[in-house]
C-alpha cells in the first residue's frame, strides 16, 4: 500500500485529531519543553506496510503550525518528501503499533509518572488494587489488580525497543518509561485519550496512597 493510496479524508481525519489532542493535552500541562509525541494510524490497520502521522521533533507543542506533523512508515521513515523530522521516538511507535495493531499511540510526561516509574523500579511494575479507573482498561473484575510494566530509559532510543518487545502486557494498554513517561495506546484516538487519562488518574492515586501509607507507618 503506497502513501497516495491513503484516502486524503484519512490523513485529514488523522491531522484533526492530532491537533485536538495535542491542545487538550497541552492545556494540562503534558507537553514540558518539547516533549511528549503523539501518532495515529492511517489507512488499512491490516497491513504490514502501515504508515501513521507523528508529532513533528521539536516543536513547542502549545501551539499550533502547519509543519506540527508528517507521515511516517512502519520503519519511521518519513513517506513524502519533507524538511521535518518524525519525533525521535517514532521507533517506539512503530513497535508498538506492529505488537498491538493500535489505532493511535500518546505519550507523555507528567511528574507523577515519571516518580512512580522510579519509585516502582526495582519490581519494573506499577501495582494498582481495586481502582476505579481500571475500567477504562475494560477491566471489570471487582476489585481487579493489574500491574503496569516500566521498562528502561535509555538515550538511544534503538536499545528500548527490544524491552518494549518483552514486556507489553496484553490487557494493559500502555508502558512507563523510567523516569521519562507513559505511552498509551488504543483502537483509534478516543480510545487512546481514555486509556491514558486513566493510566494519569492511576498514577497520582497509587502515589498518595503511598504518601498516606508511609506517614501512617512512621
């Protein structure tokens, strides 16, 4: 499947959402500097030869510009000519869309994510009891316990991908990066929001569980 038999209401239809997510999440404050980047799938989720839009790298994400987003393949590499460089973990996208067939992927940073990733990684999970919000995951076991995988951070982005590999969990639609962020996935964008406003909610509670914990120890 080449990039032009992509419908042109399809990759319109991508770059909308994009942008609305990315105003939205911009808003909470997710978006610190330059980070965080954010993709959803075009064209047919069956095919190997996929292609996806990507947050462009650099770019301030609180506003808005025509060069915020490209298209890339399901190596990376960019799928028309263009001056713009996909995000630098486009590769972690990649994986994750070839191992979940996910319709859009978000990633973020948030201060509660990245100490809970750091606070949690000698065990390389997260454990979360009963929560509410485990439903956005269509979780609907009373009580439900899951835990969420945390995987190394490494500059060079080529070395995370064989863990992200290893540890996906099938009924956990996301993954913390060490000290970095949580990229979240789902069927298309909406999906995706859901489960990463979850995973957030999720985040700060086990972290002032913790708190309240501690202080009743001591």
């Amino acid at each position: 499947m080449s990039f032009q038999q992509i419908a042109l209401e399809d990759k319109q239809r991508a770059l909308s959402e994009l942008r609305e997510v990315k105003e939205l999440f911009a808003l909470r404050g997710w978006f610190p500097g330059t980070s965080g980047n954010l993709s959803i799938r075009v064209g047919d989720f069956q095919a190997d030869d996929f292609q996806f839009a990507v947050t462009a790298s650099g770019k301030d994400k609180t506003v808005h510009t025509p060069e915020d987003y490209l298209f890339v393949d399901q190596d990376g590499k960019p799928c028309e000519a263009t001056r713009l460089k996909p995000s630098a973990e486009t590769l972690i996208h990649c994986e994750i869309y070839k191992l979940t067939g996910a319709g859009a992927i978000f990633h973020i940073h948030s201060v509660f994510n990245s100490v809970i990733s750091e606070y949690f990684w000698d065990r390389k999970s997260v454990p979360v009891d009963g929560v509410e919000l485990i439903k956005g995951f269509n979780i609907w076991d009373e009580e439900a316990h899951i835990d969420i995988p945390i995987v190394s951070n490494f500059a060079h982005i080529p070395s995370i991908v064989p863990e992200i590999t290893e540890r996906i969990v099938k009924n956990i639609p996301g993954i913390l990066l060490r000290k970095h962020g949580i990229y979240a996935w789902g069927a298309n964008a909406f999906e995706a929001k859901r489960h990463l406003e979850a995973f957030e909610f999720i985040f700060e509670y086990v972290y002032r569980m913790e708190l309240l914990m501690r202080g009743n120890r001591s």
